[in-house]
C-alpha cells in the first residue's frame, strides 16, 4: 500500500498500478499545514480524502489516526462521513491511550456500518513498537493481546508499525486472528520474506511523502543559491503526462 498525502499523489500511484491506495496521516497533515499526531481538523480530513476519492478508481485507506476524539459515537459519525464518500477502509490508532478505549472505538464503527448496511476494512493500528509502550522484551506478547482484543471488536486487520524483527513477526502472526500488516522501515526485510512469514500488508508509511519533500527541499535550496534551472528538471515528470493523469477527470 503506497501511502498518499492528496488527490494528485494518489493518482499517480494509482497509475502505476496500485491495486488499492492508502493515505498517510503525516503527510495529510504537512500538506494541509499541520505537524502530524492528531492535529487535524476533521473538516480538513473529510475534504482531503473527497478530493482524493474523485480521481480514484481503485479502493481508498484513510489514516484517521484516532478518530480525533475520544468519544467513539464521534468517531464513528466522523468515520461514517468517509464511509458516505466512498472509502473502503480506515486505519485507526491506540497510541497512548488505553487499548480498551479503541476497542470501544471500533466497535461503536462497527455498529455504525453495519445498522448503514455498508462496508469497511477497519485496520486497527497500535504504536506498541513504534512509540515503545512497554519494554522491548514485552513488545511482541503485548502487541498480541491488543491485537486479540482489536480481533473481538472486529477489526479486519492489525497494524503494527516498527515492527521489523522476524522472529517477532512469526511469533504474532501466529498469535493472532487478524492478518498483520506492517510499515516499510530501513530494518525491515523485502516483501517476499514478508509473505513468507504471513504479513498480509505492507505500508509505505510517510516514507515516500518525506522522500518527495526532501527532493523538494534540495532543489529548492539549489535554486534559492545560485538560480539554477537545470537541476529542477533532475528525474522530473514531464508536464504531459503529468495532465494526462487529470485530464479526463475533469467531469467528476
């Protein structure tokens, strides 16, 4: 899953072939003018994913980070608002807070899709390895409770970024009900280890958001020192084919 951060990016990687797109909640929120970790306005994230839904033809992941609230009734009408505009999935996070208040979460989304009579692949994601909520030793049996607990409010699927060790991938994936998906980090092995240890899915996280702005910032800097041209069309999209990706969109 290529992780997106607006409606042109997410067309692009549709265009290559992406057989489904996800977006990245740090690049929605450095996009729209926001430092990532639940920031965002709601309003601004409904817009966002709009925008990005008109061009697609493929299934859409939003990464709602927490819902934006504590309250699961709110979390589940902000995520019924996705759900009306044609998303297909959410990811949606623990972080700091008790596991038991995102499986409250989940449930209260669930209930509100099923009583709408619609679909979503609900990813429940938690920071257990990626924000070091316990010690490194009880990651891996943590990570399987939460993921067991997420299970029975039915969640579709566990996320568990900076997870990278293989043993501790084989362990979970057996440990749990959920398919496991992970996010793309320096350590982590290639996608056909990942398979054969039973990952189900791989993110690009921020990763490629945080590529693109660091090419940005190096042609930027470039051309603010010495006014070259040249070094801003490096491995540049021509403008052709950049339209060509938007030009029969134009009626939706």
């Amino acid at each position: 899953m290529p992780n997106t951060w607006d409606a042109g990016s997410a067309r692009l990687v549709e265009a290559l072939g992406a057989k489904a797109v996800a977006t990245t909640s740090a690049g929605f929120a450095w996009a729209l003018g926001y430092p990532d970790g639940r920031r965002l306005p709601v309003d601004d994230v409904i817009a966002a994913a709009k925008r990005i839904v008109r061009v697609l033809n493929v299934p859409l992941s939003v990464d709602g980070e927490n819902g934006y609230s504590d309250n699961p009734a709110t979390v589940a009408g902000t995520v019924m608002q996705l759900v009306e505009l044609g998303v297909a999935g959410i990811n949606i996070e623990d972080g700091s807070d008790e596991p038991s208040l995102l499986a409250s979460k989940i449930e209260a989304i669930r209930n509100a899709v099923s009583k709408a009579g619609a679909d979503l692949f609900v990813n429940a994601r938690s920071d257990v390895f990626l924000a070091g909520l316990v010690e490194k030793p009880k990651q891996p049996d943590e990570s399987i409770a939460r993921g067991n607990l997420y299970g029975s409010a039915e969640a579709d699927g566990l996320f568990l970024p900076a997870l990278a060790n293989p043993s501790d991938i084989e362990a979970i994936v057996k440990a749990i009900r959920l398919p496991l998906n992970v996010m793309a980090i320096s350590s982590l092995p290639d996608a056909s280890a990942l398979e054969r240890l039973g990952v189900k899915r791989l993110s690009a996280g921020s990763g490629i958001s945080q590529t693109v702005m660091g090419k940005a910032k190096a042609l930027a800097r470039d051309f603010l020192l010495d006014g070259k041209s040249e070094t801003l069309y490096d491995d540049a999209l021509p403008y052709s084919e950049m339209q060509s990706l938007f030009v029969d969109l134009r009626a939706r």
